[in-house]
C-alpha cells in the first residue's frame, strides 16, 4: 500500500509530512543527496522535495553544499528534547549504566515502530566498527533481540498481521529471514520469557533481551544486553545476565507508573 492510498484523519497536514520524512531520509548510507535523491528516496515529485528542502534550510536543519544536501547540527535538538522530557537519563539510564558496570559491553532499550526497533535509551563501552544502538537509530526488528521481545507481546492474531506485512532481507548470512521460521522463534520467545540472538543484525553482536511491561502486563519496551560473539554465547548471557536484566526490567516497569510521559510514549 503506497502512502496515497492511506486514508489520512482531517487536519493531516502533507507538507508537514514530506519535511519529516525528508529528514528522515539522511542516513549512514546517505549522508548528503542531490535534490533528486532526496525526491526519489522519500517517493515525491521534485518539487516537493524541493519545497520542503528550501524549509528546513531556512529552519536550520538542512545544509546544502554545492548541489548536495545534508543534515545540520539542529536536527539533534529535536531527538534532545525528546530525551530530556520523557527523563530518559532519569529513569532508564542509570540502570543501564549499572549493568554494563556489571558486566560490561552495552546495554539498550527499545521500543516498536511499525518493522523497526527504536533505541530510547543506550549505554555502551564498545567501540567496534559495527552497527550501534546509540539513541535515536532504528533496525529491523526481526533481526534484533528486543524486537523479537516486542513481537512475543502481540497476540496470534496481531504478531500474523504484522509477519504478513513484513518484507525480510538476510543481514547476515545467519539472519533468520523466513516468516514461518521467525513466527516459531518469536512463540518460543513469548514461552520462555526472553529472546537471544547471534550475528542476527551485523556480525559480532550476540545479546539477549526481556521485555519492560506496563502496569497491565503489556510489553511496551524491551531491555537488551549485548556483546561481541567471539567472546560470549547466548548460554552465558542466560546464565550470568538474565536474572539482573530482569530485576531491571521490572525496575524500570515500575518506574513508569511513576514518569506519565514516558509511560505515554512508550505506546501505554
């Protein structure tokens, strides 16, 4: 289904849309893009992208450097002040803190966005050329341990829903990218209360995760530990780091009755 075809609520407003999804559309692999790039990546006529580029220049967020767009410094305001309002550094970072104390390596939380895992919140002392949980990046979430806790929240139905919409692409040669094969390692997360991967989104990365529940018992988040895979397997991760992940987990589910703000955005 192509974005015309969504039936949008009254008040939409598109121009405002096509901005965001411009901005959205600079990444690690397209940093800076000429005019075309950018109206093809984002699906819009030229002139639109055009328009929407000649905004965020004037805004502050865009830069252009020749014939080439890229994003500016102001753009981070914007994940800051998400961070600051929500207390992120309140009342999920100090645990994430503690526990890479414990065991070192990096520990994250993350959150559902359509196919992608969000990281709200991370902490890490690894410094590999791999792909990063910083705050603010978004991946598959069928090839990442948190992602495969939230889709254990969904019932049967929802979790169909979702496989059926899902278009996997293998990021490794060990990614896991057959639905049915997925739907059976999603159930058996869902029995067994955590999920643990291996070189599943980059090579190097094993990680186990347990979700973060609200105060009626739905999974609204995920907490994830993780490591490089030549130094640990996901029988230690069980062994040494599932019971704290989980102390923390109902630490911060705690927390949330607490902070109405970030209990909102996490999808309560």
């Amino acid at each position: 289904m192509s974005d015309d075809d969504i039936e949008r609520p009254a008040g939409f407003v598109e121009a405002l849309a096509k901005g965001i999804a411009v901005l959205e559309a600079f990444d690690a692999r397209h940093s800076e893009m000429t005019l075309s790039e950018v109206a093809r990546k984002v699906n819009v006529s030229p002139a639109a992208a055009r328009r929407s580029l000649i905004t965020l220049i004037e805004l502050g967020y865009v830069g252009q450097r020749a014939k080439r767009f890229h994003l500016k410094p102001k753009v981070m305001a914007l994940g800051s002040s998400f961070y600051f309002a929500t207390r992120v550094d309140e009342i999920i970072l100090p645990d994430l803190r503690r526990l890479v104390e414990q065991f070192g390596d990096a520990a994250s939380v993350g959150t559902l966005n359509e196919h992608n895992v969000i990281y709200v919140a991370h902490y890490s002392q690894q410094r590999a050329r791999r792909a990063s949980a910083v705050v603010g990046a978004s991946y598959p979430a069928f090839a990442t341990s948190i992602g495969r806790v939230l889709l254990a929240g969904f019932d049967d139905a929802a979790l169909d829903a979702w496989l059926d919409d899902l278009e996997p692409v293998p990021l490794t040669s060990r990614t896991l990218a057959d639905k049915m094969a997925l739907r059976d390692e999603v159930l058996r997360v869902r029995e067994q209360g955590y999920a643990t991967t291996v070189d599943q989104l980059d090579y190097g990365i094993t990680a186990i995760a347990v979700p973060i529940v609200n105060d009626q018992g739905r999974t609204v988040a995920a907490l994830n530990s993780s490591g490089y895979s030549g130094m640990l397997t996901p029988e230690d991760l069980v062994r040494d780091r599932l019971a704290e992940l989980r102390a923390v987990a109902s630490s911060i589910s705690a927390q949330l009755t607490r902070f109405p703000t970030l209990r909102a955005v996490l999808g309560d």
